[in-house]
C-alpha cells in the first residue's frame, strides 16, 4: 500500500492533484442546481457536494466554489434566496455535464442543452423538466470558509417534485429505479446497483 505524506501531494501538478483529491471523499451525489440570473436567464451548474442537514425542518447543504472561480449559481441565489436541486439520470447526463462549461451570463444552460423548463409557482428559481426526483429550496444561510474561500449554502426544502411509485411504504426513496447517478472526481459519473437496507442497529 503507498503512503503519501502532504508534503509530497502538496507539489503535484495542479489537475492531477485535482482529480486525486475530489476522488478521495468516494462518491457523491450529482445534481443540477437550477436558479435565476437577474437578466431573466435560467442557469444551471453542475453540483456534487450536497448533504442533507436534518429532516425537522427539512434542510439541504451544499458547497459553493470561491467567487473568483466563476459561476453565476452562488449570485444567483444570494439575489433571489431560491434554487432547485435537480437529480441527473443517464439519459440527461451529456447535456446536464455541458451545463458545466463556463457560459456567461447572457446564456441560458437550459436553452443551450435542449433541456426542458418547469416552474413551480412556490418556488421562484428553475427546474429541469427531465430531471425524476426535483426540489425547491429556501436559503437560510450562506456561510463562508475562510480556508479556502468557498461557501456552504444551507436552505430549507419547500416543494418536491417525483413520481409516486419511487416512494416506498416507509418513505425511503428508491433512488436506484430513478437512476440516480453519482459522482466521483471532477468528471467521474457513476450509475447505482442496488444495495442493501439493515434494520435499525440496537446494542
């Protein structure tokens, strides 16, 4: 088994080190994160650290990348105090990855994917048509990690959007018959098998 120390990983080539480090967490959820910019655009960005904060309220977490790397999504949300967080399935995956180029403002990621607009008159950002499993969010905060300049946004869920037959008895959402993917990396995507559910561990 090799052992790296950090300061050997520290002086790797800046993608290599890229790719290595955001592979290293495993796999994540992938989603598009739906808002409005303020010339009436709908923007899309890939997002992959998203984390459920509590189920009573109802809270979602995510990581923004610093400011000075671009991106529209984190302004966006800081105007308006609203976005969607949008499942990716195989059958969008290309055009939900070319959501990731940087567009500028003037261009809409949805218009130049083909993918499809729904509005949802509670929720004032945009959501992804083709996307199974879909939800809107209220910010609550946004808070700003001084280490390396990013932001972790925290929001309440207000409205969802799924087909019923994804739901279980018990409220578990079958997230493998909505073909879900998830992430590893900065442009690994992974499809799901499906696992298995342990009853509640007692001592």
């Amino acid at each position: 088994m090799k052992h790296i120390l950090k300061s050997e990983f520290a002086d790797w080539e800046k993608r290599y080190r890229g790719h290595f480090i955001n592979s290293i967490s495993g796999f994540k959820p992938v989603s598009l994160v739906g808002t409005w910019h303020l010339n009436g655009c709908a923007n899309l960005a890939v997002f992959s650290n998203i984390f459920h904060l509590g189920a009573d309220p109802a809270m979602i977490g995510m990581v923004s990348r610093p400011l000075a790397a671009g991106g529209h999504t984190l302004e966006n949300i800081q105007r308006t105090g609203w976005y969607t967080i949008n499942h990716i399935h195989t059958e969008i995956l290309e055009q939900a990855h070319q959501c990731s180029a940087r567009y500028d403002a003037s261009t809409s990621e949805l218009e130049s994917t083909g993918l499809t607009l729904h509005q949802d008159a509670d929720v004032n950002a945009p959501f992804v048509a083709e996307s199974r499993i879909r939800y809107g969010v209220a910010l609550h905060e946004i808070i700003p990690i001084d280490v390396n300049s990013t932001f972790i946004i925290l929001g309440h869920i207000q409205s969802i959007w799924m087909d019923e037959s994804l739901i279980q008895e018990d409220g578990y959402i079958d997230l493998v018959k909505a073909g879900s993917l998830c992430s590893s990396g900065l442009d690994g995507y992974h499809t799901v098998n499906a696992g298995r559910r342990l009853p509640y561990a007692k001592v």
